[in-house]
C-alpha cells in the first residue's frame, strides 16, 4: 500500500496531546485586539481540544498523527 500524504495545513494546526486527543488554537485573537480585555485575550491564548465531531476529519486529513 502506497504511503499516505498529510495535509500540511492541517499539519500546521493541529496537534496531539500527552493523552492522545487533538489540540488546536483558539479563534478571534489575530486583530481587533485593543477592545478585548485582557482575561479574555489570555484565554483565547490557550490550546483546546478539537470537538469529537471533527476528530475524524482531522485523523483522515492526518493520517500519521
């Protein structure tokens, strides 16, 4: 079976954690920042977990995740 090609902008967002679920970057912290107050901006910050719904579009796009 031939190998399979990872999706590179899939590789670039995405990533396993220590347990192995699929962490990814929260939105709405590129612009528009000065209005955002800071606890909001420290949350967005943070790493999450991508919603089980998405986990296997995520895996196929990645198969050697």
């Amino acid at each position: 079976m031939p190998k399979l090609k990872t999706r590179r902008a899939a590789a670039k967002r995405f990533r396993r954690s220590g347990s192995g679920k699929i962490m990814r970057r929260k939105a709405f912290k590129n612009h528009l920042l000065e209005h955002k107050n800071q606890d909001r901006k420290r949350k967005l910050s943070k790493m999450t977990t991508v919603h089980e719904t998405d986990v296997a579009n995520v895996e196929l796009m990645m198969p050697y995740l």
